[in-house]
C-alpha cells in the first residue's frame, strides 16, 4: 500500500462540508480540519501511482469547495515504539 497525504486549500465558508464529501471518497481513509496554512490533510492509501492521480486530481480537485491541493507520497511510517528502539542501546 502507498500512503499519500493530501493538503488541501478549501473555501472557508464549506470546510465541514468539503471534508466530509473528501472522507466519502474511494481510497480516503482519513481527513482533518487543521489550524494555520492548511485547511484539511486527507490521509489516501492505494495500490499503485496510477491510483494516487486518479483519487488526487479527478476526484479531490473536483470536490466543490477544494481550491487547491498539495500531494505528499510517504516513504516510510514510524511509529513511537520504532523511535524509541532505534535510539535504545544494548536492547
């Protein structure tokens, strides 16, 4: 599986809307609202690059209220336990 996370810039007036539209979608597993620059970060795991650009650009772009988005494909996934053993000596 890829992990890719989204940025997305929404309309201020429809984020509620505009992010739970984005969670309905097909490969979508996860979306939150955010303080700062960022409106909403979708969380998408799919199979294939082929399917990173199909839930990115033909269906998140097209949702109403998304005005543009920032795609991020993960390479790694660290968990606090894995941090913790990497930096533990002699276990």
């Amino acid at each position: 599986m890829i992990t890719v996370i989204v940025h997305i810039h929404a309309d201020a007036h429809s984020i509620p809307e505009t992010a739970q539209e984005v969670a309905d979608l097909p490969g979508v597993t996860e979306v939150y609202s955010c303080a700062g620059d960022i409106d909403l970060i979708a969380i998408i795991r799919v199979r294939s690059h082929e399917d990173i650009a199909h839930v990115v650009t033909e269906r998140i772009a097209k949702v109403a209220g998304v005005r543009t988005t920032r795609t991020h494909i993960a390479f790694k996934s660290y968990a606090r336990a894995d941090v913790e053993a990497g930096f533990s000596i002699g276990e």
